[in-house]
C-alpha cells in the first residue's frame, strides 16, 4: 500500500474529534505498511481493532520502541501518562511532523497533535511553548472551522489558561470573554462548561484584585449550581456540592480581600452548611479542609498530615502534576498551622511549597504570588516586618509587570 493509496483510503478528515469517513477497515492489514509515513497514517485512522492487532504481534519488550517509530502519539501518551513528559514531548514533536507532512499544515488534524504538545509543555512548566502551540492550534480549528464551532471555545481558553499561568492577564481577559460568550452560545446558559467558563474570568479578575468584576461572576457560577440536581449531566451530588463549595470559598475569599467581614461570614455559613451534606462523602484532604473552615482543627491536623505523607512518598519533580500536589498539601497544613497560631510548624511548610511552586511554574505565576502574601502575613504577626515587606514587594511586582 502506498502513501497516495492510504490518503485516499482515508477521505476527507472532518475534525480532531470525529472519525475518517471513507476508510475500508478490511484493507489495513498489518503488512499492508511500505515506509514510516504510511504505517503511521494506516494506524492513526484507524480503528480500535486494527491498531491493537498490530500491537499484538509485537513482543513486550520492543512494543514502545515499534510503536513510537509508526505511531509516535501513542506511544508519547504511555509516556505522558507515566510522568516520563521529556520522552513524550519529542514523541508528540514527532507525531506533529509526520502529520504535517502527510496532510499540510493547517488541517484541523495538525491543531490536535499541537494540543498534545503544548499540554506536556504545560505540565513541565514551560508556559511559553505551550502558549505557541496553544495558539496556532486555535488559528487552525478557526480558519477551518469556522469562528463559532465549539472547539474553538476550548482552544481559546488553552491560550488564555497559558497567558494566565505567565502573568499575562490583560491578554488572558479576551480571550476567556470570547470563550465564554461562545459557550454560552452553544450550551445554553446553564451547562456546566458555562460555570468552568465564568470561573476563569472570575479568576482573572480575582488574581488583578478587580473584585468588582470578579463577585458576580462567582454568584452566576453558584447560581447555576443551585439549580443542578443529582443525576443531571453526570453529575452526582458529591460533584455538585463540591462546585458549590467552590464557588463559596472563593465569595468569602473575595469578600476577606476587601474586607467585607459582614459578607463572608454570611458567606461561611452557607458554606458551611453545605459541608455538612460532604462530611460523609470526602477523600482526606477534603474533609480537612472542612473540619478547616468549621475551626475544628484538632480533626483537621491529622488528615492534612496523612496527605502530606502520602504525596511525599509518591511525588517527584519528573511528574509536575503530582508535585504540583505536594505544594499543595505543605500550603494547606502550613495554613492551619497559621490559623493555630502556631508559626513555627507553618514556616516550613509555606518554604517547602513555595520553593515547589517556583520550580515548576517559575516566579510569576499566581500560586507563587498567593503562597508569598500568606507567608508575609505569618512573618507580620512574629514581628518580622523587613522580610514580610520583601515577600510582599514580590508578590506586588508580578501584578506590576506590563501586560499582566
């Protein structure tokens, strides 16, 4: 079979996210393959069937090496699954080449190996790849696809998710109104992809301190949520208290920042209610942070600690996304340790997660601007106001930035 044979086999090739028509299933037979480019498109285009019968045939210990040499994005996804983001990334770089080769550079096929690797770019923290990636992938589905399908509001919030991780707000806003607005328009008002939507925007406006824009965003979010029951798009009840939950914390945050106490403890107490109906249905690490905001910290401790050892023993630097959770847990028991007054157990903890953050997404992004301004406030209570004051002109210099 040669190249020309398998692109007619192959048919036009609609979307990322739809099969091949014209593909005679019967006619990609394992020998059936005469040089690299042919083998990866017969098994790209493929189905299920014939691309695990190949497999099959070869012996275990060669199987990725085979795989990655006729199938690179395959074989890249074992190893993005397996934390291995370096292999996988030249793997995927691969898969883009050949598929430009075979097809052109702007078919919609191209926008979707461009996904795959800018999304292990972002997990290794190199924003600014990612960023480049994010972006031609959306001036492809656009240009092919047209300004309103629906893709486009997924790749439009990649790029803006990628502005956001470098600091990049004013870039980011946009781009996340547009993929708001098309959403909106193509799921209706109160589809839960709407809330994940309105949650970016009110993050934006959250990390910029424009609580103003940010407020009714989170009550849009929370007001759809109230309205979602069991059972509806998927949804169970633990998903849809936890959204709820969500949207709650970050109200009562909001309201804290400007100093509307009145606001956030009417806030907390609804809150708080809702934890109530979680109790019985959390992993660890959420029922801490519900013994948390209810100030039964005596429940919390040895949950938020059971987390931390957990993660401690399976995360590493080689998965950022794992890593990435053990900052997480140093900044959450670190945070109750605070709460508890009990500034010596928490510093610690609060540099550990800082130094996670700023390896893996640099000193700009805004977990590394958060971790900073609760950690200056620790120093602020122990009378250590010259380092506070440094950590906070840290923090503000982020915000400060042009473009950001």
């Amino acid at each position: 079979m040669k190249r020309q044979d398998v692109l007619e086999l192959l048919g036009p090739i609609s979307t990322p996210d739809e099969p091949s028509e014209g593909i005679d299933y019967d006619q990609l037979t394992p020998g059936g393959c005469t040089d690299e480019l042919t083998a990866y498109l017969e098994l790209k285009y493929s189905n299920d069937r014939v691309t695990a019968f190949r497999i099959e045939e070869v012996k275990p210990e060669t199987d990725l090496r085979v795989i990655a040499v006729h199938h690179p994005d395959q074989a890249a996804t074992v190893y993005y699954l397996q934390g291995d983001y370096a292999q996988a990334e030249s793997l995927y770089k691969r898969a883009l080449q050949l598929d430009e080769k075979a097809l052109g550079p702007n078919d919609v096929a191209v926008a979707r190996s461009l996904d795959n690797l800018a999304d292990v770019c972002r997990y290794q923290g190199k924003f600014a790849e990612a960023e480049l990636h994010y972006r031609r992938a959306w001036q492809i589905r656009e240009k092919a696809l047209g300004a309103n399908y629906p893709n486009v509001a997924r790749d439009l919030t990649s790029l803006a998710n990628a502005y956001y991780w470098q600091g990049k707000y004013a870039e980011a806003e946009p781009l996340y109104k547009r993929s708001l607005q098309l959403t909106e328009n193509v799921s209706g008002l109160s589809d839960p992809q709407v809330v994940a939507r309105l949650r970016d925007l009110a993050n934006l406006y959250n990390a910029e301190a424009k609580y103003a824009e940010a407020e009714p965003l989170f009550k849009q979010s929370l007001a759809i949520g109230e309205k979602r029951t069991p059972g509806k798009d998927s949804a169970g009840e633990g998903n849809i208290l936890a959204d709820q939950a969500i949207d709650l914390k970050s109200l009562e945050q909001l309201y804290k920042a400007q100093r509307k106490y009145k606001e956030a403890d009417l806030i907390q107490r609804r809150a708080l209610a809702i934890d109530d109906k979680r109790l019985n249905t959390n992993r660890p690490d959420q029922l801490a942070l519900v013994y948390f905001t209810q100030g039964k910290y005596a429940d919390a401790e040895p949950l938020y600690k059971g987390t931390l050892q957990l993660f401690e023993k399976r995360a590493s630097p080689k998965d950022p996304g794992m890593y990435s959770t053990l900052g997480l847990a140093c900044h959450n028991l670190a945070a109750l340790y605070q709460a508890q007054e009990k500034y010596a157990e928490a510093e610690p903890l609060y540099q550990r997660s800082l130094q996670i953050y700023e390896k893996l997404w640099g000193p700009n992004h805004p977990g590394v601007t958060t971790t900073l301004r609760e950690y200056a406030t620790l120093l602020r209570k122990t009378n250590r106001t010259e380092e506070a004051d440094k950590l906070e002109a840290r923090a503000n210099a982020v915000g400060a930035q042009p473009g950001k």
